[in-house]
C-alpha cells in the first residue's frame, strides 16, 4: 500500500497526522468489513509511520519534507511491514 503524502501545505508529520484522523473518520461510517480492511491496514501504516519517524530529522535533512520543495512524496510498507518514506519514488532513511 502506498499512500500519497500532499506536503504543498505544510509537513510531513502534519499531513501524516491529518490523514490519520481522517481515516480513523472514514472507518467509523463505513459499514462493510471489505472497506474497513483497507481502512485498517491504511491506518496501522500511518501510525507505524507516526510513532517510529524521527519528523525533526527528516525536515532538517529533506527540504521536500517541510514542504518546501515541490516533489512526489509517499508512504509506503517494507516488505516485512516497516513504514518507510520515499521521495520522487527513491527510499530515504527516515529513523
């Protein structure tokens, strides 16, 4: 699962966190399990994400991540379900 990250507003850590608490929105007035397993694993992702990202780092070493600078950001699993950030389609080191 990949989520798209729109930083052309502010942050990382911000727009994670404002599709986090809309997710959790989504989940509450959905009423079919299908479409409450994608909503689950979406919201396990970004609090993965949220709890483990050091964001101060991030947005010292990486000006797309303060948005700053326009770029594709996205969030994405590992292969063994680790968050991780990549930027124009290449992995950073986000711990």
């Amino acid at each position: 699962m990949n989520i798209k990250l729109n930083l052309s507003r502010h942050c990382v850590e911000t727009e994670m966190k404002r599709q986090y608490n809309k997710t959790i929105s989504t989940y509450f007035k959905k009423k079919t399990s299908d479409d409450k397993q994608s909503l689950e694993t979406r919201i396990d992702l970004l609090q993965q994400g949220l709890e483990t990202f050091d964001f101060n780092r991030l947005r010292n070493q990486y000006p797309e991540l303060r948005g700053e600078v326009a770029a594709d950001v996205e969030l994405s699993a590992t292969d063994d379900q680790k968050p991780q950030i990549l930027i124009n389609g290449r992995v950073i080191d986000a711990y």
